[in-house]
C-alpha cells in the first residue's frame, strides 16, 4: 500500500474533471465526486486500484493495490 499527497492551487472539482478524463482515456474507471471516490486503471496488463479524498489544497492517494514491480515513488 502507498499513501502520498499532492499540493493544489485550484479546485478539487477541476481535478477531479482533470482525473476522469486522463484515467478514462487510459481506459481506467474514477467513480465517486470531487471529494472522494476510488480509481482503476491498467498498466501494462496489471491493475492499480486506488482511493482519494480531496481539500481546497490538496489530495490525498492511497495506492490499495499495485504490481509488486511498480514502486511508490
């Protein structure tokens, strides 16, 4: 499991719109809304499952699921 947080200067709505386009266009899933949710999406065959909590500075990941070759940094 990895847990990290990422600084932000606009709104988590952006975000979260931002998210859902690049995540789908990778043919991952976003569910959930600006504040909160969870994610999927694969990578070279394997899946990354995460969830997310968002403030009006920063975002929250929580990696629950990852390939083992696949680090947290």
């Amino acid at each position: 499991m990895c847990q990290f947080s990422i600084a932000h200067t606009t709104t988590p709505e952006a975000i979260f719109a931002r998210a859902q386009k690049v995540i789908g266009g990778m043919g991952g899933t976003v569910t959930g809304s600006s504040a909160a949710g969870e994610f999927r999406l694969s990578v070279f065959g394997a899946s990354i499952v995460g969830n997310y909590t968002a403030t009006d500075t920063e975002i929250n990941i929580e990696i629950t699921d990852k390939p083992f070759m696949i680090g947290c940094g």
